[in-house]
C-alpha cells in the first residue's frame, strides 16, 4: 500500500480555465469548482477553506488587488455566491 504524503499547511492552488466548458458566470464557475474539489475530497487531497481571487486596478495604473472569503459553506450554496 502507497502512501500519500501531505504538506503540514496549504501550499498549491488551482487555477481552472472554464471558457470552454461553462457558460461565464459566478454561479456557474462555483458549481464546477464544487464539483472538482469533491472529487479531490474523496482521496483527501483537498478540503477548501477559502475562496480567494486576484483582480486590477486600472485607475492605479494596473495594481493588483485580491480579495478572499473564508468557506463557510460549501462552494456551490446561495450563500457563497451571493457573499462573493
């Protein structure tokens, strides 16, 4: 029997490219987010804890601003969209 090993703390991210694969739009993203991070959950690679995005400011000369909220429910609830 193998052994997975684990980081001690959070140390990747994912970056999904939907284009092609949903229509464009918050809720729609978070519903495939949901699905794909359930599917790492099962093998206990991943256990979402917060929802973070980067973004410009063109005003600023195009300084990079970020945003997070914490999870508290899952991904694909009313409740994330509507916070985000």
């Amino acid at each position: 029997m193998s052994l997975l090993m684990r980081a001690p703390r959070a140390c990747a991210s994912w970056f999904w490219d939907l284009e092609d694969y949903a229509p464009p739009a918050l809720r729609s993203a978070l519903t495939v987010a949901a699905r794909m991070s359930a599917v790492l959950r099962k093998h206990d690679l991943l256990q979402p804890t917060t929802l973070e995005w980067h973004w410009l400011v063109p005003a600023l000369g195009g300084a990079v601003g970020k945003s997070s909220v914490g999870l508290l429910r899952p991904l694909d609830d009313d409740w994330t969209v509507r916070r985000v």
